[in-house]
C-alpha cells in the first residue's frame, strides 16, 4: 500500500478524491488535511466529515484543520461553481470532531515519522504544503513526494484565462512550493482534466444505474458543479482531483508525461497565478513531472468500480 495524505479543500471532486484515498486497497491514507480553497473552511470540515461517513469511515482517519487563508492575499472562494460543494447534503456532526493537531503540524510529523515514504495529494491550494516547508526545513527531504493538482500546461485557466482556481487562490504559496525542492507530479487542469477526466453523460448515466450509496453521493456531490460546467459547454463534470489520487495509486494510468520546470506567476494582474511550464529549451532544471495524457476509460471504471465495491463489501 502506499502511505498517503490528502490535502484538501473539501466540495465535489475533493469528495471523490477522499474516496479513492478511503477506499481504494492500495491507498493507506493516513490523515486528511483541510486547507482554505474551494467553498468556506467551515463547510469544506462538513463536506470531508460527510465524505468519511458515506465511505463508512468516520473516525478511522483523522481529519486536520490548516491555514484559513492563503499566504499573503484575502480568501476568495469558487462557490459560484461548487456551492456547498455537497449538493445540500447535510447530517448530523455530533461526534465528527475534527483532530486538534493543526495541519501543517500533523503534515511535518506525519512525513517525519516515516522518512521518505509519505505521499502527500495536494487537491487544493498549497498554503499548507508552503508552511510547512516554512515551519519544519526537513519536511521537504522527509517527503517522498507530492502529487499537485494545479495549473494548466497550456495556459487556458479556470478562474482567469491565464489561471487555474488552485494556483490562483495562492500563488505565493504554489511558488513557493516548486521552488523548494519536492518531488513533484502536476495533474494540470488543462488540457488534461478537460480532455481526460470528465464524467459526461453515459458515464454519469452508468453511475446512476449503479444505484449504491455510494453511487447516489457520486451523482449529489457533483450535481451543482455538473450545472455550472454544462452552462460554461463542458460536457459534463470535472475530476482533477479524483485523477490525482488515482494516477498516484495506479501510475499505469498514466500514458504520457514530460519534465517540466514550473514556476508559479504572482505578480502579474492578468496572469496572476498562471503556471509556467518550461519545456528545456530554456536553461531551466526540470522541478516537476508534468502528466500529460491518461488512459481515461481506465480512470472512469477505476472510479465505478469504487463506487460498485461499496456496495458489495456493505
Ligand atoms: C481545482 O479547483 C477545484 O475546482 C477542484 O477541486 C480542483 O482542485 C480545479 O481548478
Ligand atoms: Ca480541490
């Protein structure tokens, strides 16, 4: 199995990310990190506890609270596409109490204590990851790598042309962290995610037939995502960051990837927060492995099949 961390801000594919962590029997996920991002910190807490409890894992991996805010720059969050980032779901909280250990803290003993074993998935943005470097200079060489969900190789962004929502919410933090000397894998929004990682109409049909518990939170979580995708001509709703945990656990998925040096724009007012992947004729040393093409049919049936083994081990 492979020891892993996911950090996490909590709604849609985040959700689905968990799962493949909780479920999927070569993950040994050893603790979910929560980190400002996608919809308010509180609700994404809600959003990771519903999650547990859907996989049937509530109290068996802790959950820890991290940085509130970005590095230097307000909060700013992507609720127009994910509201809630659970489709309304709700459930009663008594007893889903989240770790006292902060994040960047359960981050730096976790990698301390298995010295160059831990992989961490990084599915929001990277303020927790760039503390930590801040907090603990070791925890860079303790890490035996990191699987970032972010940027986009071609520029074409999400929350500006220029940006992915994950570099965006905070560069200085996304910066920081490819300067610092991790091993690093991007899975780039774009093109990636948009050509390999959306669950489109038969697939979601298919899913919908499966009619499991888990099958039916698959459908809810994704349901105001899938709404804004469809306005925006995205057939269907996007998956980074369940493609993330799964290219960790299955790198057989993985058909086509480069070495890139990255590097993460914060200045810029139209491209703050653009991810500069430089391909080797520029002078600059690969820092990251870019993924660049993923046999998405194996995607979609590894992410059914967790779907479906629920059921069958419930
Ligand atoms: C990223 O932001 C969120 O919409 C997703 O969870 C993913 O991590 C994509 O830009
Ligand atoms: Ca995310």
């Amino acid at each position: 199995t492979i020891p892993m961390v996911i950090d996490t801000d909590t709604a849609q594919d985040d959700c689905i990310a968990l799962l493949v962590g909780l479920l999927d029997p070569r993950a040994d996920l050893r603790a979910i990190t929560m980190v400002a991002g996608n919809v308010g910190f509180d609700q994404q807490i809600r959003n990771a506890f519903l999650t547990l409890n859907a996989a049937g894992h509530l109290g068996s991996v802790p959950v820890h609270l991290g940085c509130r805010r970005p590095l230097v720059r307000p909060w700013e969050s992507a609720e127009n596409v994910h509201g809630d980032g659970v489709g309304g779901m709700t459930m009663d909280m008594t007893g889903c109490d989240p770790d006292p250990e902060h994040a960047v803290d359960a981050l730096i003993r976790l990698a301390a204590e298995s010295p160059g074993e831990l992989t961490i998935v990084c599915i929001g943005p990277l303020t927790n990851i760039a503390t930590a470097t801040i907090k603990d200079p070791s925890f860079v060489d303790n890490v035996k790598g990191l699987y970032v969900m972010g940027g986009s190789n071609n520029a074409r962004g999400n929350i500006t042309a220029a940006a992915e929502f994950n570099f965006y919410v905070d560069p200085e933090a996304a910066k920081a962290v490819f300067a610092a000397g991790f091993d690093i894998t991007v899975i780039p929004w774009a093109p990636l995610t948009l050509e390999r990682a959306v669950f489109g109409p038969s697939q979601l049909a298919e899913i919908e037939a499966l009619d499991t518990p888990l099958s039916r939170f698959f459908t809810r979580v994704c349901a105001t995502t899938l709404e804004f995708d469809r306005s925006v001509g995205i057939n269907g709703t996007t998956h980074p960051d369940s493609l993330t945990a799964a290219v960790l656990l299955h790198p057989e998925l993985i058909t086509r990837a480069g070495h890139y040096h990255v590097d993460v724009e914060t200045q810029g007012d139209l491209t703050r927060g653009y991810a500069a992947m430089s391909w080797g004729i520029h002078g600059l040393e690969p820092n990251a492995t870019v993924v660049e093409d993923v046999d998405a049919e194996g995607f979609h049936r590894h992410i059914k099949t967790l779907l479906e083994q629920f059921r069958s081990s419930s």
